[in-house]
C-alpha cells in the first residue's frame, strides 16, 4: 500500500505540476484542484475504483439529493427537475473540476431556507386547530416531493401542527399528572384528632385553590408549545444559514466518494483533527467543551477535570468567550458571529503555548486569562477492567470493557489499545481469575494493526486475518510472538454494532476455537480497510489553496483464516442471545453502495492454547436458560414492538386520536422499561489496583459509578456468566463426550 500510494501522489503532483507555478488560486480553482485530486486518488487507490460515467453520475446525483433533503421537507418537484438536467452530467463534471450542479443545488436550497422559514414562523404566529382529520407522514423514504410551492407549504403547516401538537400533549398531560398527585396527595392525609382535621382540611383547600389559579389553558398550553417549536427551528435554521461554501463543497465531495462505497469520505482539516482526537483519546488544548449559541456567541459547555481550564479555575460552564489572542502578545481577535470549528482552531494549541481569553462571566463581568495549553486525556473511551462475581454460579471472572480499537498514531508513547488490553490481562491474571469475559459490543472498530497484536495475546502465533489490495494476492497478517498472554476460558461478546476491527478479533478466535463468541444474530458486516492520505502531499505548490484536507479510502478487503468474509454477513455468534433490534436491518447491509461479499482461500491455522470444545453443548444449555429467563423473554417481544412501531411512521394531526395512539404505544413500551434492575446475585467490584486513578477525581468516581451501575444490570452479563461456568466446567469434564 505504501507503493501506491506512492503512485497516486506521485501522478497527482505530475498532473498538476504545470499549474503550479500559476499566480494566486481563486475559489473556483481551488474546488476544481480539490476535485480533480479527489477524483485522482480514488482512481488510483480505491480497491474497487467506480467507473466515472453516466452510472456514476446518476448515483451521485441521488447520494446528493438524499443529503440535502432526505426527508423532502425543502426542495419541490419543480427544484428537483430542474437540478435533474444535470443528472448525466455529473461525471463530466467532476473530471472537468466544474461544479454547475452544485452551484445550482447551493442556490436552490437556500432560496428554500428563506421560503420555508417564511411558511413555519407563518404558521406558527397564530393557533392551530387539532380536530381535524390530517396525518402527516414522517418517513421520508415513503413521502415524495411537493409537487409545488402549495404543497410544500401545507407540508409545513402538517409539520408545524405535528411538532406543536407533541410538546402540547406532553404538557397537558403533564398538568393533569400534576393535578392527579395533588389529589392522591390529599386522600392519604392521616387524621389526628378533630382540631388537627380542620387544620389539615383548612392547608387542603388552600392547596387546591392555589393549584386551580396554576391550572393552564388548552389555549395557553397550545400557545407555549408553538413559542418552544418557533425557538427550535429558528435556531436550527439560523446554524444552517451559516453554513459555507466549503460545507457544501464537503457534502457532495462524500456523494461522491460514497458511490465507491460507503466507507470513503472526504475529510476536511477540521474534521480530521476531530477523528485523530476520537482514535487516539488525546488532544492539546485548554480541556473545555464549547458550544455556538442562536445568538452567535461561544460558550462554555464543559470544563474537563484535570485540564488547564479545570485545574485554573479559569473557566466555567456558561461563560462566554468574546476574544482570542495567541501568546503574551498576539492581536486580540474577536470572535463574535465565528463558527465553532473556526473558534476552536484558534484555542487548541500546541501543549506549554499560550492562549489568552476574553470571557464574560455570568454575573456579565468581564475577565482576562492566559492558560498553558496541555495534554488532555479523554480516558473514558480506553480499556477498563473489573472482577464478576455471581453468586453459586461462576467467581472471580475478569471483564473487560474496550469501547474502540483505538490509536494515536500521531505520538510514539500514545495510548495503543492493544498495548491497554495488555496491562488489563496482567492486572486480571495478577487476581488469578477463573475466566477472563472481552466486550466489544457497540465497538465500532479502528486499528487493525492493534487488532493482529491483540488477537495474538489468545494464541502462541500464526495467522490472524487476511487482507487484500486491488492488484495483489491476499497477505496474511500473523501473529509473530509465540508468547501467550492468557491461556485460559474466555468469551467474547458482541453485538450488531460491534464492526470491523472487533469482528476481525471475534472471527479470528471463533476460527481457532480459542473463544466463545455471544452476542446478537450478526455483528455488523464491515470488512473492508481504509487509509486516510494527505491532499497536500498530491500536489507541488499551491500554498494559498492548503490545506486541501484529507480522504479515506478503503483500500483492502480483509477475510477469515478460513478464506470466509464478514463483509455484509457479519460474525455468526456461536451462542446468540435475544436483543432488541432483532427484526430490525441494521449495519453493512444497509448502504446500497457496500461492497459485495467474496471468499479466497483458506490459510492453515491451528493452536494448542485452550480448545473450546463442545459449542454445541454450550449453545443449547443456553438456549435452555434464555428461554425460561422473563427478561429476554421480554426483550424478544420488545424487538417485535419496536419493528412494528418502525414501520408506522403516519400519525394523526387530531388531538384526541393523537392522545389515544401514544397512549397504546406507551402502554405497549412500558411492558418493557426497566427490564434492566440489579441483578442481586452479581457483584461487580473495581481491582484495587485501579481505585487510586479512579478515586482521583470526582468525575472519575461519577463514570466509575456508572460503569458498575450498569453492569450490575446487564442480563447479558449474566448470561455469559452462566456459559463461562459451563466453558470451564466443559475443559475440565463433563463435556468432553459430545465433542463437535
């Protein structure tokens, strides 16, 4: 891959190394370098490079529609015919480095923001009648466009009634909640004697009168929920009037790059700081969380514990921040009306440099204050561990918890999850832990270079998984170190969200037999590998136009040791397990544009570590408990609601049908809140190794407490605490004799 990468940037500089010496780029110049460059890469890197003709086009055309106005709330029939004149051309286009359709599509949505902002602040300046017969559709898939202005508009008018009419019933049943406690209130007041009676009669109806004079209005209720709904699209549509050029440039540059398949995505700078900061759990700054106001303004959302910030007491949630200057001695900038990504380009800094700020405190003085930029570690993100007892049923079990896969490539001594899970293995094998649970669910993937390293802790070496570039042979990426880390049972768990690099992990041990996998039916069906490569390095000069940002490309294919592909299908989990989405189509097989599934040959594997031997008889033990345990049972249920309540996305504009569907649906959805209590039997405690780090702080101590909280409540904690009795009772004896 670095050959051709080499490649690419090597033929980009080529093309545009005549242009290089040109006098200063203008905006347009500068998009149709980007495009070109773009475009470029992806012919040259992309494992499966689309053909840029008329298909390519009409795909584009419909990636990009689909992202503007998915939900057919903005554009007419008439907006979309006319933009459809380029649906051929979009090809063309983008090797020509034009961008008519754009321009087109960029005009015509914000002449649609002035229009709609018009009919919503209309409607909602006077009351709406709920007795009528209207439904509105909310699934954009099954509406289709206004056939013309008219019709938008009443879509607006259904929508407008449709948000009004949610917050109105909230708060009149709200009011009749409250109202119906004040009187359950009264009936349970004890009576004392005959004077203490009269006085408690006489406080009653004091109560009662006070209640009444509180007591709203339909009309006034209906009144406070169009005020809360004029709030909301006023400042969603204040941020989306701010959007820029380059926002639009971005969004179809990734329609683009999506119909290779919809793991390829252009990145602007800003946005590839902010996936950087994501994988690695680190970033340089002052650790403060900010946020854009409707009034354009910067505030202070969060203040992270044990930041510059935090530690100075400089600054705290709600401030203000009115001006940035760099240094002891920078110009100040004022930073009122920026955008937030532009804010913070210019407070994140190098860790010991200096940044000053002018902040607005909430009693509305004004200060000024210098922080020292430092490392910030977002930790709850890495690796934790902790020790699973259940009581009669399985002691000492080790789990732990990796949310991603991540890795900060960018710093030598930076967090590496593999290098996490490690120390976690040595602190639970210092415990002697009787079985040691790995959670990926929800763990959406990332290095796969710590994926290979950490799968090679579970065996002595050998394969791990393949992966295979456009124009070569699959290359087995193994495991080198014959050093096993844990040797004994052990079981992953999973879910339809857990992806790529968790599923290498998953497959890799299920194909050794080394772990028993639990989770859902699938796990997401990602089995393709990306790089990110640096737009700049594509092209000599043009230092006014940079930086041009970044895109990632899916560059290989990965398969099992057996020559099997997750790719669309996923990991089949050996014992599955009830979940609520179920009968619900989730992950790879969703986008249209993935990559189809193939297989290739298989590679040799084999290791002498821990065999798990009977999966059958692990299964059906567990089919057994699951299907007497009420609680998946339930939740097996619940995935059937939630199907049938996905697929109705119509309601009702009258107050009272309204009233009565969200009833039945909340009695419905009430059959299963809470399903998840503490489980008495289960204890869950922190390794006193880690209390000192935890106990650091109180937000430490307040995402610990949550994190026990949480797996004290897990059915499917306890579950595969049940399997891991049977897996270690299955090494040791009784299921020997129905080997698979």
């Amino acid at each position: 891959m670095k050959f051709k990468g080499f490649v690419f940037f090597a033929v980009a500089a080529l093309f545009f190394l005549v242009a290089a010496n040109q006098p200063k780029t203008d905006d347009a110049q500068k998009e149709a370098i980007l495009m070109q460059t773009v475009l470029a890469g992806l012919e040259q890197l992309h494992y499966a490079p689309y053909n840029i003709d008329d298909d390519f086009s009409n795909k584009v055309f419909d990636l990009y529609l689909e992202r503007i106005d998915g939900n057919k709330r903005w554009l007419t029939q008439a907006d979309v015919d006319q933009l459809a004149k380029y649906k051929d051309q979009l090809d063309d286009q983008a090797k020509g480095g034009t961008f008519e359709f754009l321009n087109l599509a960029e005009e015509t949505i914000n002449k649609s923001l002035v229009k709609t902002k018009a009919y919503y602040q209309e409607f909602l300046a006077q009351p709406f009648d709920f007795t009528g017969k209207e439904v509105i559709e909310l699934d954009g898939e099954k509406k289709t466009f206004a056939k013309d202005d008219a019709a938008l508009k009443l879509y607006w008018k259904k929508a407008m009634k449709y948000e009004t009419l949610t917050r109105l019933v909230n708060k009149i049943e709200a009011q009749e909640k409250a109202q119906k406690g004040e009187k359950e209130d009264k009936s349970t007041t004890p009576s004392l004697n005959e004077n203490s009676k009269e006085k408690i009669l006489e406080v009653a109806e004091v109560k009662e009168k006070e209640a009444v004079e509180k007591i709203k209005t339909v009309a006034e209720l209906e009144a406070e929920s169009r005020k809360a709904v004029l709030k909301l699209f006023d400042d969603w549509y204040h941020r989306m009037e701010k959007r820029q050029r380059k926002d639009f440039v971005s969004g179809y540059l990734n329609s683009l790059t999506s119909v290779f398949d919809p793991h390829t995505n252009y990145f602007l700078p800003a946005d590839k700081e902010n996936f950087d900061i994501g994988m690695s759990g680190r970033l340089e700054g002052i650790g403060a969380r900010l946020q854009e106001t409707p009034t354009d303004e910067t505030k202070v959302v969060m203040v992270v514990p044990g930041g510059p910030a935090y530690n100075g007491k400089v600054l705290e949630v709600e401030d203000i921040i009115l001006k940035v200057a760099q240094g002891d001695d920078g110009d100040w900038l004022d930073i009122g009306g920026w955008d937030i990504n532009d804010v913070v380009a210019k407070i994140r800094g190098k860790k010991g440099t200096k940044v000053r700020l002018a902040v607005k405190k909430v009693d509305g003085s004004t200060v000024e204050t210098t922080i020292i930029r430092e490392e910030i570690i977002m930790d709850e993100g890495y690796a934790k561990s902790a020790i699973l007892d259940l009581e009669g049923i399985g002691d000492n079990i080790g789990y732990i918890k990796l949310p991603r896969f991540y890795a900060d490539f960018n710093k030598r001594d930076g967090h590496q999850c593999a290098v996490d899970i490690g120390i976690e293995l040595e602190k639970l094998k210092e415990q002697k832990v009787n079985g040691i649970i790995l959670d990926l669910r929800n763990n959406g993937g990332g290095s796969l270079r710590d994926v290979v390293d950490m799968s090679g802790f579970f065996i002595e070496e050998g394969p791990i998984v393949q992966v295979k570039s456009r124009r070569a042979d699959a290359e087995v990426l193994n495991d080198r170190d014959p050093s096993v880390q844990y040797d004994g049972p052990l079981i992953v768990m999973v879910n339809s969200f857990s992806a790529s690099a968790s599923e290498i992990l998953a497959a890799a041990l299920q194909d050794y037999d080394r772990a028993v996998i639990v989770g859902s039916d699938a796990t997401f069906g990602k089995a393709t590998v990306q790089r990110f490569f640096d737009l700049d390095r594509a092209i000599r000069g043009y230092s006014d136009i940079k930086p041009l940002g970044q895109v990632k490309v899916t560059t290989q294919k990965f398969y099992r040791i057996t020559g099997n592909s997750n790719q669309l299908e996923g990991v089949i989990p050996d014992i599955m397990l009830p979940d609520n989405y179920d009968f619900i189509k989730t992950g790879e097989q969703e986008y249209e544009t993935a990559l189809k599934q193939t297989k290739i040959e298989s590679v040799a594997h084999n290791q002498g570590v821990f065999q798990v031997k009977n999966k059958a008889a692990l299964r059906t033990a567990s089919e057994g408990r699951v299907a007497t345990n009420e609680i998946f049972q339930k939740i097996q249920e619940n995935a059937k609601r939630l199907k049938k309540q996905r697929e109705s996305t119509s309601y009702s504009l009258n107050i009272e049908a309204f009233r009565k569907n969200k009833a039945t649906n909340k009695a419905a959805a009430d059959k299963y809140k809470n399903l998840m209590t503490p489980i008495e039997d289960l204890t869950v405690s922190n390794l006193a190794v880690d209390l000192v780090q935890i106990n650091a702080d109180s937000s430490k101590i307040g995402r610990n407490d949550a994190f026990i909280k949480a797996l004290k409540k897990d059915v499917y904690i306890e579950e595969t605490l049940h399997i891991m009795q049977d897996l270690v009772k299955g090494s040791t004896a009784y299921m020997e004799a129905g080997k698979e």
